[in-house]
C-alpha cells in the first residue's frame, strides 16, 4: 500500500516539497531534474516545443519515480520545480554549464546573455537552502538523488538498466550496487557518469556533511511513462530497503 504524502508548494518557491509521514525514519529523496516547466516571463526560451519533451528539459521519469520512493518509504522529497535549462539545480553557482546556451546541439536563445546571478539568487539558492533545512531536522539522514539516463549517446547503446553515481563515500553506493545485481539488473558503476563532480548537488549536501548519499541513475526507456515509473520504483523500493540495512554507517 502506497503511504500518504503531501505537497507543499507556492508559486514562489522554485521546489516541489513532499512532507515526510509521521514517525517515518527514511531516507531524504532529491530529484534535481524533475521538471520540464518554465517559468512564464521566459516564454519558451526561444526553443521548438518537442524539445521540452526531451532529456534537454528534464530527467524523463525520475519526477514519478521519486514521488512513489516518497510515498512507499513515507519520506521528504525535495524535487526541482522549473526545467534544468533555467537553471541546472545539480551544478555548483561557479560550473559554467549553470545555465546552458546550449544543450546537445541545441541553441537555447533564451539563455544568452541570461541574468545568471538572479537566476541563482531566485532559482538555486531556495532548493539547496531548502534541502539544508531538511537534513538539519533529521539525525544523520541518508540522501538519495534520483536522475535519469538516455538509452543511448552518439549511436551507442548504453546496456546499464540503472547506474549507480557515488565518489569517495561507498556506505550505501557498494550495498546498493551489490543488491541490485542479485536482483538481476544490469548495473552501472559511475556509469554512465562519474560521481566525482566537485560541488554537485550531492558533494555539496552529502560528502560536505559526511552523510551516506548516492546518486541513482535509471535508463529512461524503463520509465518513459507515470505508470513504467511508478513500476520501475516500486521494483526498486525493497531493495533500496535491504541496502539501506546493510549499508554501514
């Protein structure tokens, strides 16, 4: 049965908030990419329409997958309102690819010449200010961020069914990875993309507070609809709950 949640969002606030459930020990769920929305008084940042049902705009899937962890586990969920190409919530305020005037070879018009430190100011400082706030309330909490890959990249396939994102703190990473293998998935391992990226989201709220984290990656074939997504995490709830157990703190 899935638990009961609640959202928490004002027009003003550039995050989706779900309210843990009372008594719930879980873990803190982050979606950086969730959203494919743009605020209005940007328009379409100059971009075609179908290009915002594309991996440019959001992480296709991983908004549903991380609302089904939340409620399965009763747990906060701190998730983007606004689309990565306002402003990507998973860079640090100095990554040069904050806002990105292009975006797998599309020219995001929008985007040049942008008021990055307002962005910054309006946009990213709320979310990591928010995702603070929640780790404050909770002892030592484990963090888990939810992406989403592209089944291939430059004409090749990538076989991984989930990857498995962590840099030098393995506590639930290893467990994880180990769980997921025995229950027959294809797994990535910092794949398809390091872990190791200095002032990420995770770096910044994880390694920086000395709290286990990971990163979970799943290919966007497996959860291209709500309905896939919400299986897809459902699959993926029990053995997050194993590793969780075994994960060494």
């Amino acid at each position: 049965m899935r638990a009961k949640y609640r959202f928490s969002m004002t027009a003003d606030e550039p995050f989706e908030f779900i309210s843990p459930r009372a008594g719930a020990g879980g873990p803190i769920l982050l979606c950086d990419h969730a959203s494919r929305l743009v605020p209005e008084e940007f328009g379409d940042l100059g971009l075609a329409p179908e290009l915002f049902a594309t991996h440019i705009a959001s992480d296709i899937g991983a908004a549903e997958a991380t609302r089904t962890l939340a409620a399965h586990f009763g747990a906060p969920a701190v998730l983007a309102r606004w689309s990565r190409l306002v402003i990507d919530l998973n860079r640090g305020e100095d990554d040069p690819t904050l806002v990105m005037t292009l975006s797998d070879g599309s020219i995001v018009p929008g985007n040049i010449d942008a008021d990055v430190a307002s962005r910054i100011a309006r946009f990213h400082r709320p979310y990591h200010r928010r995702i603070a706030e929640e780790i404050a309330r909770h002892a030592k909490p484990v963090l888990i961020s939810m992406h989403s890959f592209m089944p291939a990249w430059k004409g090749r396939a990538r076989p991984w069914d989930v990857g498995i994102l962590w840099d030098r703190d393995g506590r639930l990473a290893v467990p994880l990875m180990a769980r997921l293998r025995a229950a027959g998935f294809t797994v990535g391992d910092n794949e398809p993309y390091s872990g190791a990226l200095e002032n990420d989201c995770l770096y910044r709220h994880g390694t920086m507070n000395a709290l286990p984290h990971v990163l979970i990656e799943i290919r966007q074939d497996l959860i291209a609809s709500d309905d896939a997504a919400r299986s897809f995490a459902m699959r993926l709830a029990p053995i997050l709950e194993t590793a969780l157990k075994d994960m060494k703190r």
